[in-house]
C-alpha cells in the first residue's frame, strides 16, 4: 500500500502490480483492516483493482461494503485507460486483458 501511495509519481504502476501478482497468501481479515484504516482513497483503488486483476482469491473473503472508496472518478495517469469497476483511470499496461 506504501508503494501505492507514492505512485505514480515515485514508484512505477507496472512494479507495484508485480509486487501484487506475489501477493497470494495475504489473511483476509489483516487486509480488510488495512484497507478500513487506510485514508487514501487512490490507494484503495488501486490496491483493490490490482488484487482483482491478479485474481487473487483472498478478494472474495473482503467486505468491500465497509471500505470508504469515495465517490467520483479518479485520474491516476494521464492517457490511461479507464476503470469503471472502481473508477480510475490506468496505465494502458496495467489494462491490458484487466476483465
């Protein structure tokens, strides 16, 4: 998540989502904690649309109706592709084969 917030400024998009592809044995419960305490609605966004693009059965265990994903869209890169589950705009690398 620490890298998710310094994207895509001082961490690149492409690494924090291979970082995530390793991610396959994360407790549920830990995650849901961390995404409910975390203040950054860009990296909950993001965080979420990379475990589903990973696809990442630890997802399905999360109540994502008690995390606060804001409201609106969010531009996350400039000439990205958009998002509509949740709502961001990525980098065209990131979109590729995303559903």
């Amino acid at each position: 998540m620490e890298c998710l917030y310094l994207a895509p400024k001082d961490q690149d998009l492409v690494e924090c989502y291979e970082v995530m592809e390793g991610l396959n044995n994360l407790r549920p419960a830990q995650v849901q904690k961390l995404l409910e305490a975390c203040g950054s609605i860009k990296v909950k966004r993001l965080f979420l649309f990379m475990a589903n693009k990973a696809g990442h059965d630890w997802l399905n265990y999360l109540k994502l109706d008690r995390v606060d994903l804001g409201s609106g869209k969010r531009r996350i890169v400039n000439d990205g592709v958009y998002d509509a589950t949740y709502l961001i705009t990525v980098p065209r690398a990131l979109a590729i084969d995303a559903e």
